[in-house]
C-alpha cells in the first residue's frame, strides 16, 4: 500500500508541474499575464489550482480530517507570498494599488518569524528605536528575508520619525 501512496504522490506531483509547478512561477492567467477580479475572483472557486500551500498541496488536500491527522500541519495553512501576488494582481485589476501594494508588502513577510515580526512591531512605536536600530531591522529585513519594499517601507519610516522627533535618544 506505501508503495502505490508514493506512486499517486509521483503523478500527482508531475501533473502539479505540467499545469504550472508549485506555485514558484506566475501561472498563466485568464487575461494572459496578470488575474483579473472579473474572471479570476474569488481565487478559491474561479481559480484553485493556483492556490496551493507552501508544500505545493492543493486546497483539495486541506481538510478537516487531514489536520486532525497531522497530515497537514499548520504551517501549511499560512497563506504563500505567490497567493498574496495573485491577491495584489485582482487589487490591481480594480484599480486598488494601495491595496496590491500592501498584499506584496505581506508577501514578503510570510518568510520573517512570527516572533522577530512581533519585535519589529513594537521597535516601530514611537520612542522604541534609533535611527540606527531601525536601520538595521531594515538592513536585516532586506538582507536575510529579501523584503526590500518592506525594509524601505522602515527606512521611511526613520526618516519620519526623525522629523517628528519620536526616535529613542
């Protein structure tokens, strides 16, 4: 029985690439490049195949019995950055780029702990941080996580803080 598992996990695998892989590259949509609310929306019913975990699972392979088992772990529940690039591309396609931006913001974020998150949260309130303290979050975030909208989004916000004068002395 473990040896036909592995076999369906194989093909299933090989089909999962010849209809766009894991998720690691853009996958065609409807309007040739880039989703659109219209066609495209809500992703989980117009469009599942393109939204998978970060193990490549498929939201068919999320159930209730599957997390109970332990077959899916929650880690596998979290949204993936090429979810959140879908999500940005149908904010674009209603002409919401405040929107799209903050969906690519969070795509970069998916790979920073949940922890080290919390801790650059709270160095953002006023009076928390230096300048060079929130320079190096910014460094860190750009440098070890590839967040560079992200790390500029801090780097702003130091400048900011500077003019207002809610920096830690």
């Amino acid at each position: 029985m473990a040896q036909q598992d592995m076999i369906a996990a194989i093909v299933k695998e090989v089909l999962s690439e010849l209809n766009g892989g894991n998720g690691s590259a853009s996958a065609p949509a409807a309007n040739g490049n880039k989703l659109c609310y219209k066609v495209d929306y809500p992703l989980s019913e117009k469009r599942p195949e393109l939204v998978k975990t970060a193990t490549g699972r498929s939201l068919d392979d999320i159930t209730l019995d599957a997390v109970v088992s332990g077959a899916i772990q929650a880690d596998e529940i979290r949204i993936t950055p090429q979810t959140l690039e879908y999500q940005a591309q149908i904010a674009e396609s209603i002409s919401r780029p405040q929107l799209a931006n903050n969906m690519r913001r969070a795509g970069e974020l998916t790979n920073v702990p949940d922890a080290r998150m919390l801790e650059i949260y709270n160095a953002l309130r006023p009076n928390r941080s230096t300048k060079a303290e929130l320079q190096a979050i910014a460094d860190e975030l750009e440098n070890q996580y590839d967040a560079s909208v992200c790390a500029n989004f801090i780097r702003e916000a130091a400048s900011v803080y500077e003019a207002r004068d809610v920096l830690k002395n």
